[in-house]
C-alpha cells in the first residue's frame, strides 16, 4: 500500500479520494503505542516474585484491557470515521479508554444537524485532552452529540467539507479547533 505526500504528512492512499465518500481508518500512532506499551509492562509487572495469584490475575487483566481492543482495531483495520451518501459512521471510542464492544455507530444526514470540530486543552481530567469531532443528531437530546477523540486517526477536514457538501448540503460544519 502507497502513501503520498500532501501538507507535510503522510495520507494513506488506499481508498482513492471521491467526493461521495470520505473515510479514516485506526492506524498505529504515539496513542496507540501508548496504550500497547502500557498493557504489556502491566502484564509483564505480573511476574514479578512474590506477587499473589489474585493480584497477578488482575494485574493481567488491565494489561489486557490496554492492548487486546488496540490489536484487534488495527488488525482488523476497523473504520473510525467515514461519511458517506447514507450518513456518518463513528468507529468505537478508543481513548482515553477502549470501548468494551468495538461497535460502530452510524448516523444518516436527515438525524444530522451540526459536526463539530474542536479541541480540549490541558489541564484538562475528563473529557482528556486532544482533537475531537462530535456528531450533533436531531433524533438525540437538545445537547447530546456522539463524539470521539481523534486519538490515533487524523480527519481531513476538506474532504469532509467537500462529501457533506454533497450529501448533506443543510448540515453545518463548526471547526474550532
């Protein structure tokens, strides 16, 4: 698989660029990295001498929950973000802690009202820092949104821009990041 050069940054070139689709894919990045480190330091913290057998049990047990959901997105190669014709799909939350069922959630343009950019800043506990987009749904509550951070997958905002231009001409797009 090719990668080509554009703005300083590598794009990933398997899905060519077309107007009617846009999506992004997990990939393996410092967050991602982060989380597999931590889980196999963890798992290997359980075998140190004179540790009981409960604690090891547990202690494996968060290890595994740090890197089994970060293996099983990037080797499956899950979606984390795609708009199409049909409406938007969210990949599984991933951080600051993986979702327990690695499902997807999608959102057709007629539930859409606003997709909103933006960022949170340090000292921040929760949400944690870092870029998100939410997904502002007509169907929800007045202030509810489905959002994710964008932890190990990047957006390309024009190419967002150019698929709800086409899609979803009345749905805003905020950026304020």
């Amino acid at each position: 698989m090719g990668t080509a050069q554009t703005d300083g940054r590598a794009a990933h070139q398997r899905m060519p660029p077309e107007p009617g689709c846009y999506e992004e894919r997990y990939r393996l990045n410092w967050a991602a990295a982060t989380m597999i480190t931590l889980g196999l330091l963890l798992i290997a913290a359980s075998f140190v001498p004179g540790t009981k057998i409960f604690e090891r049990a547990v202690i494996i047990a968060l290890g595994g929950y740090c890197v089994l959901p970060q293996l099983i997105v990037l080797a499956r190669r899950k979606i984390a973000f795609r708009a199409d014709r049909a409406g938007v799909t969210l990949g599984p939350a991933m951080f600051p802690f993986p979702s327990l069922t690695l499902a997807d959630e999608f959102i057709p343009w007629a539930d859409i009202k606003e997709i909103s950019l933006y960022r949170v800043r340090f000292p921040s506990r929760y949400p944690p820092a870092g870029q998100y987009i939410a997904v502002w749904s007509r169907a929800r509550a007045p202030a509810a949104a489905a959002s994710r951070l964008m932890g190990n997958w990047r957006l390309d905002r024009e190419r967002l821009a150019a698929v709800i231009a086409l899609a979803a001409p009345r749905v805003r797009l905020a950026d304020t990041r």
